[in-house]
C-alpha cells in the first residue's frame, strides 16, 4: 500500500469539505423564507379580466390543445349575442402545466402565475372553476 | 483534629463526588451536544444549515431528540432473547462511561487548603506530597473499551435478525483486530514515559512551556492510534457494523426508544473517551503555556484538545466514504500491526542509542 496514494486524496478532501464549511449554505428556510418564482414560471392558472368580464370567448382551442385533457369549457351565449365560457374548469391533477394552453389562446385570456403551493384535502378541491380561476389576479 | 473515614478525611469524598458529578455532567452534556455540533458541521460542510427550528439555530435539538425518543414505544421483538436483549444497551453504555474516570482533566487545585487533583481516580497524600492515581491507567481504559464490544455482539445476537447478527459480528471483527493496532502503537509511548500512569505521563509532557508533546515524538504512533481508535469505536469511515446501506441499521436495527438512544449515547460517549485518551497520550493532556501557574487553565486546554479532536471526527465524516469491509481488515491486519510492531522496534533501538 503506497501512503502517498492512500493520504493525499484524503486530504485533498479534508480540504474541500472545510472549505465548504465556510460557504454559505444553499438552504431555504421554506416557510418562512420565499422562493424567487421566476418570470416564466408556470403555475396555477389564472383567467384574465378585461371590462369586468372574463376575456375567454370559449373557442375550445385550449382543451383541443392541452395533451392531459383537464380542461373543460362549455360556450353559453349572452345579452349581447356574444360567445362566452358559462363552464370553465381546469382539473389540477391532471394538469402538467405544460403551457401550451397560453400559447393557443388568441385572445390572451388565460395566463400561468407564480403560484406553486396546490396542496389540498380532497379531489374535489383540486378542480379550479371559473370563479377561482378569475380570484387569481 | 481532622474528622477521618475510611483513614481518608471527609474533603476527600466531597471532592470525589464533586469530581465525579462534573464529569459526569461535563460527558453528557458533550454527547448531546456533540450529536447537534455534528449535524450542524457535517451540514455546513454540505453547504446546509443542519437543525434550525427548535430554538435558536436548533439549540435544544438535542432536547427535543431525547424527549421524543423517550416517550417513543419500546419494541422488544417477539423472537428476541429478552434478558439479553434488555442488557446489551447497558454493557454498551456503562464502559464508555466509566473510562472517563482515569483521564486528569487538570493539575491540582487547592480547595479550602485541601489540594484536589483534576482527575477523578486519583487522590493527594499530603503526607508523600504526590498525587497518586491508578498506576496501570491507560490498560484500565483498554480494558473497559473492550468490555464495550459485548454490549453490540449481544444486542446483535439477542435480537435474533439477520441484520443484527451480522451487525454484530462485524463489530466484533472490527473491534477486537483494531484493538490489537491500537494497543501496540500506544507502547511506544509508554517506551517512552516509562509508565502507564494517566497523571505520569501528562507530567511527562509539561517540558518545553507545555509542548513537550509525545505527538511531535511519536507522529506515527499518534495517526495510527487515532485512526484505530476511529475504526474500535465504529465511527464513519468505520461504521461497518451499522452500514445502513447492507444492514438496515446493523446491530441496532431492531431497537427503538431509550435503548436505541443508549447505544446513540454510548457511540458518542465513546468518541469522547477516545479523543481524551489521544489528548492525553500524544497532544500533552492538559499541558499548554503557562497551565502550571493557574491551575485552572488546565481543564480549558484539555477540553479544547478534546473538543478540537471530536471535530476532526466529524470532519473525517464528512469527508471519507465507508470503507470495504476486506480494506477494512487490510488495513487493520496487513498494515496497522506491521507498523505498530516496526515502531515499537525503532523506538526501542532510538532508545537504546539515546541512553
């Protein structure tokens, strides 16, 4: 057994680990400290607003497009002759938060926010409709 | 006229349990709080905070871990042998205590006229004006570190598991080819005191403005005891008889609540013991500048030696993956003993040219 072989890596690696001891850790103290949600970060839905209405016109492209088949709309026509969603739902576990629900929408009615936190107690808790969609500023 | 008992007067028992009951307290406050400065290093050396929540920066951790453990349900598993089952914990726990009765953790202090030397078998016979200790200290400690290995070949045995005998029998392997390393690097110290007296062979340092060190006469001696040292009391690279990644948890798998936190306790226990032995025989005990003239700077040097010891412990931890269990015997067999042996043979013949 050569010592040269057997005790310099150890060293080496005595010093490495010492020298991390002085780094700052890399740890979140996640309740209390926040992450940065990034720009992009896609996260729970949220529908947008526009002259105190939803701007969806329920053109069904987002559940033509969307690959896990979570969301639901259904069309309903109002006062004023024009196509609305009287259904929107968008079941949470289902959803892979892919996105391409916003890019297919032509009227930039549905956006991703930063939201991460989806924990629930029941199933039924996890299909978002219209109206907790549209709370989501 | 002095009140006598036994021949011995009372101040002599007073200061006996004083002593005892500091160390006592001194050791177990280590072990809990060694288990929390590990946490704390070994996370920070992985770029982690370790514990946070309980107190501040986790400080009652410790606390909170014994409570929890102590009201946790005790387990005995049906197949068991149950007396030895009960009583492994205990011949764990007992000898890693108990060694710590040998080391001076000071000089000698005058208390209300009557001098008490720092370490707690031992005593000051005004009358030869010298402390007397036990003379065959350190084979008392060898003694009692080996009794410790019965405690995990049992509890490996009586729980009747796979995991746990295997456990067990590596720890036996383990630790009784280690001891031999062990024991025959530290003879070259006593080549070189002359005594196998604890109290003898720090006073034997105390040259040089306390630097005197037997580390800087014996470095090899010095690493190899350390290392095996490390390997008998089955810490990380070392802890083969609990890989978790073979044996569950190896000769502890079945236990639960207060006898898993005794073996917990004796693990620790036991690196203390051993970093105090290594302060003791090689980095001068409680020698440092100026520990002769102010009696209590002794105690704050050995108790920096030891604490510094116990980092390097944790640090090795961090540092080195577990070893094979064939490397394991290489080394202790193939390398250890030899060097041990050549060691003991060079000091002789220094020795021998010296004189």
């Amino acid at each position: 057994m050569n010592p040269i072989k057997t005790f310099v890596p150890i060293i080496n690696g005595l010093k490495i680990t010492l020298k991390h001891m002085f780094m700052k850790p890399v740890t979140l103290q996640y309740p209390t400290e926040r992450p940065k949600v990034a720009a992009r970060f896609r996260g729970l839905h949220a529908l947008n607003v526009s002259h105190n209405k939803a701007k969806c016109v329920a053109c069904y492209l987002c559940p033509t497009v969307c690959p896990a088949k979570c969301i639901t709309v259904e069309a309903g026509e109002d006062a004023n002759h024009d196509k609305f969603a009287a259904v929107y739902e968008i079941d949470m576990l289902r959803c892979i938060f892919c996105g391409y629900c916003v890019e297919a929408c032509p009227v930039d009615a549905i956006r991703m926010t930063g939201e991460f936190e989806l924990a629930n107690y029941s199933r039924k808790d996890f299909v978002y409709s219209k109206e907790r969609l549209l709370e989501k500023k | 006229m002095e009140f006598l008992i036994f021949g011995l007067p009372l101040m002599y028992y007073v200061a006996m349990v004083a002593k005892v009951v500091v160390a006592f307290v001194f050791v177990l406050l280590t072990v809990a709080y060694a288990t929390y400065a590990e946490r704390k290093i070994i996370g920070h050396m992985q770029v982690r905070l370790g514990p946070m929540r309980t107190g501040w920066h986790g400080l009652l951790q410790p606390i909170a871990d014994g409570l929890k453990l102590f009201f946790k349900e005790e387990i005995i598993p049906s197949q068991a042998s149950t007396f030895a089952f009960l009583i492994a914990p205990l011949i764990a726990l007992i000898p890693a205590f108990i060694t710590f009765a040998v080391i001076p953790f000071g000089g000698t202090v005058e208390v209300m006229g009557y001098k008490i030397p720092l370490q707690i078998a031992a005593y000051y016979d005004t009358a030869a004006g010298k402390v007397f200790d036990i003379n065959v200290g350190v084979l008392y400690i060898l003694a009692m570190s080996s009794l410790g290995v019965y405690g995990i070949v049992l509890a490996g045995w009586a729980s009747n598991s796979k995991y746990s005998l295997m456990g067990g029998l590596r720890a036996s392997a383990q630790m009784i080819s280690y001891e031999l390393a062990a024991g025959l690097s530290i003879i070259a110290v006593f080549m070189l005191s002359g005594t196998l007296s604890m109290t003898e062979i720090v006073a034997k340092q105390s040259g040089m403005g306390g630097f005197d060190w037997y580390v800087f006469r014996q470095p090899l001696a010095f690493i190899m005891f350390f290392i095996c040292s490390i390997a008998e009391i089955n810490r990380t690279p070392f802890d083969l008889p609990e890989a978790e990644t073979e044996l569950v948890s190896g000769f502890c798998t079945e236990y639960s609540s207060m006898k898993y936190a005794m073996f917990f306790m004796a693990e620790y226990a036991n690196m203390i013991t051993v970093c105090a032995l290594t302060t003791t025989l090689f980095l001068g005990g409680w020698n440092g500048p100026l520990a002769t003239t102010f009696p209590l700077l002794g105690p704050v040097y050995f108790v920096g030696k030891v604490y510094f010891l116990i980092f390097f412990c944790m640090w090795l931890r961090a540092t080195v993956p577990r070893y094979r269990y064939d490397q394991l015997m290489h080394i202790g067999w193939k390398v250890f003993i030899p060097l041990a042996l050549l060691n003991i043979v060079v000091t002789g013949i220094w020795n021998f040219i010296i004189q």
